[in-house]
C-alpha cells in the first residue's frame, strides 16, 4: 500500500537525519566532520525526497482535502513541503561553500545543522502521528484506486532501492556500519 511505502521512506530519511544528528553533536563536542558525507545526505534528499516521496504524499494530500476534509491542513503540509525544498537548498548551499573552503563560524554552521534536522524531523513526526492515521481512517478500497491512478514511475530509490546508485556507494557503506 502506497502509505506502507512512504511510511518505509519515512524510515530511511530519519536514519539520514539521525547520521546528520550525530555530526551536529560532533561539532558541538569540538571533533571534526567529513562535509562530504553531510552532502551526500543532503544531496539525497533533494533529489530523492523531493522528487519522489513529496509528489506522492502531495498526491495523498489533494485528494483527502477535496474528498475529506473540512480545512486547509492538507494544503499547508503541500506548502511545508515547498519550505522544506526552499530550507534544504538553502542548508545545501552553506555545505557547499565549506567545501569550497568558504569561511563559515563554526557555531553558524552548527546552527542550521540544527535547524534542518530539527524541521526535518518534526515534519514526518507530525505527518505520520497526525495526517497518515486520518489517510488510513478515511480512505476507502476506490479511493486507493483514485490515487494509485495519479502517481507516475517514480525512479528506485537510489539509495535504499535494489541498486545504490555509485553517486552514494559511500554514504551507503556509512549507513551499513
């Protein structure tokens, strides 16, 4: 079921923001961080969440407000996902520019870690605690049927899927130590 599958995507982004935890407090206890792999991580989720596992929840998301719901919560999980791309970019950027040698405060840098992980997290933790029990309550065997004709072939995950794509053997190899 397509929730199964998002709720199993849910899973694998909180192991990368829990590998991105671990580098915040790293650099909160003065030891030193491999920014590649931060990239990596980051790199991952704007291609992957962004461009697979956001649309499929969108999809989710439409329908229930034009069928179930009597407010505008589903319409704003769609413009948090929207912020979300808009915070990752921005988070994708900074780690750039200390790649490129940029000079980034530590405590500066240690800030928007914090942020991003922290807005990461609690967005799945507030779709699956609050929006994906209403999904199960509420959706019916057609309305099932409704979405699965909306969704489009979504590339495999390139890094849980069946292959891991050679742009994240590393952070795959990191993940499976």
């Amino acid at each position: 079921m397509m929730l199964d599958s998002i709720h199993t995507e849910h899973g694998y982004i909180n192991r990368l923001l829990n590998i991105l935890q671990q580098k915040l407090d790293a650099i909160e206890n003065g030891r030193t961080v491999n920014y590649s792999l931060i990239k990596d991580i980051v790199e991952y989720l704007q291609q992957y969440a962004e461009h697979c596992h956001h649309p499929k929840e969108d999809i989710l998301y439409r329908y229930y407000q034009s069928h179930y719901a009597k407010n505008g919560d589903m319409q704003s999980l769609e413009q948090e996902h929207h912020q979300l791309a808009q915070l990752t970019a921005e988070f994708a950027d900074t780690v750039e520019m200390v790649l490129m040698d940029a000079v980034i405060p530590l405590d500066i840098f240690a800030e928007k870690l914090n942020v991003f992980v922290t807005r990461q997290k609690a967005h799945l933790e507030f779709e699956e605690k609050n929006i994906f029990p209403l999904i199960r309550r509420d959706f019916t065997a057609e309305d099932w049927v409704a979405v699965s004709k909306e969704l489009h072939v979504y590339q495999d995950d390139p890094l849980f899927g069946e292959h891991v794509d050679a742009r994240y053997q590393k952070l795959s190899e990191h993940i499976s130590t």
